[in-house]
C-alpha cells in the first residue's frame, strides 16, 4: 500500500502555534499571582497601548479658596496647584522557544511537535508567571533596571527620599508613604497586645473613605497575624 509523505513547514507551524497560545499566557500570568491579577484587574487600572512612557496625573491638597461666608464676602480667586504629572517607562519582558533540528526529526508529525512545543511554552509561561509576581515587589533595579518600578519603591521604607514616577517625596510631600519600620512583636503590637500597631498604621493612612485597599505581606507575618488575632482565640476556644 503506498505511503504519503508528510511535509510540515516547521517556521509557520510554530509561528501559527505562538499566537495562537500568546493571548492564554497573557491571561494566566495576570491572575495567578495574587498582587498581579490586584493591581491589573483591581487596583483601577488603565489600559493604553503605544508610546515609549506612560504618563499620568495625581490630585493633591486643598483649595485655599474655600471658606464660610456671610453676605458680600469675597473668595479668593487665586489658580489652584491641583495636579502633578506622574511618567513611568514601559517595560518588556520575554523569552524564546527554540526547538533543535534533531528535535523536529525525533518528533515527526504535528501532533508530536506540538506537544513538544506546548510543554516549552508552559515553561516559559510559568516562568514570566514567577518574574513578574516577584517583580512587582521590587524597586525596579533587578535585570539591570530594566524591571517593573514595584512596591519596594512606592512603598519605601525611607518615604522622603527616592524619586518615583519622576516626583521627588521630599518636594511633594503628599507622595510620600507612610512607613512602621519598627513593629516590634504581634505578642506585644498585635490584636491582643498593648497596641495593634498594624490598625494604626492601617488608621494613620486612612482619611474619611479614603483608606487602603488591600493588605500585602510576606507568608510568616501573615500567620503571626492570623495567630494573634481574635477570630484565631475564638476558634481555639470553640
């Protein structure tokens, strides 16, 4: 019985392979890492594509001109400093998948070369699901400063000083952090301590309905946390 040969054009294959898989990356990697799917899908972010900067603008302060009145009082009608412009660089990040001549021959056919392939992509996948999730703790020096500008720098525990988004902490004040840099121990400083250092810091950054979103930690504080706190001595009391 005659046979017919298979040709695969291996450039295209892969090449139809990679879009095809690109768009189920970019979806894993944004929500699998609990502060990356937070600040993406969250923390009121905006999508923009294009340029070689993003730039954007923070409100800050108050009116001077605001004031109680009776009859024909005046307001001043002095401008005010309302905004300042922010500006971060784009970042890029990626990988290759190569695949080797004696590669292509020991896994003839496109189901074979297509398992080999989507086993190297999940890898990579993998592996930008890992770089940005610790990345966005960072403060942007990593990979030779080409790395996300991440909360070591926007959460400093020097919050006067290192200029971010090209504003300087120590010209505009209302950029700075707020920062507990000695905590001390959640058995004195925690819930069922002298004092919860952790609401007052909690408190010290809230203003009315303005106040934090969410709360960040590494794994031991968080269960230092949970073991202090009072729903943790209810249930051992239960």
């Amino acid at each position: 019985m005659p046979t017919t040969a298979e040709t695969i054009n291996y450039n295209s294959f892969l090449t139809t392979t990679i879009k095809n898989y690109s768009k189920k990356m970019v979806g894993q990697y944004l929500v699998r890492r609990p502060a990356v799917a937070l600040f993406f899908d969250e923390y009121r972010h905006t999508d923009t594509n294009g340029g070689r900067t993003w730039q954007g603008m923070v409100d800050y302060g108050q009116s001077t001109t605001a004031q109680f009145f009776a009859g024909a009082d005046t307001f001043s009608t002095t401008p005010q400093e309302v905004a300042q412009p922010i500006r971060f660089d784009w970042k890029y990040l990626g990988g290759s998948v190569a695949i080797t001549k004696t590669e292509q021959l020991e896994n003839s056919g496109p189901v074979a070369l297509a398992s080999l392939l989507d086993t190297r992509m999940k890898q990579l996948n993998r592996t930008f699901d890992l770089i940005i999730g610790n990345e966005i703790f960072s403060d942007g020096t990593n990979f030779g400063g080409k790395s996300i500008v991440g909360l070591a720098a926007a959460v400093s525990t020097t919050p006067t000083s290192g200029v971010v988004g090209g504003l300087d902490p120590s010209v505009w004040g209302f950029w700075q952090n707020n920062a507990a840099t000695s905590f001390g121990s959640f058995a004195a400083n925690g819930p069922n301590g002298t004092a919860d250092s952790w609401i007052t810091n909690w408190n010290n950054c809230t203003d009315g309905d303005v106040k934090p979103d969410f709360t960040l930690s590494a794994q031991n504080v968080w269960e230092f946390r949970r073991q202090d706190s009072p729903e943790h001595e209810q249930r051992k009391a239960a």
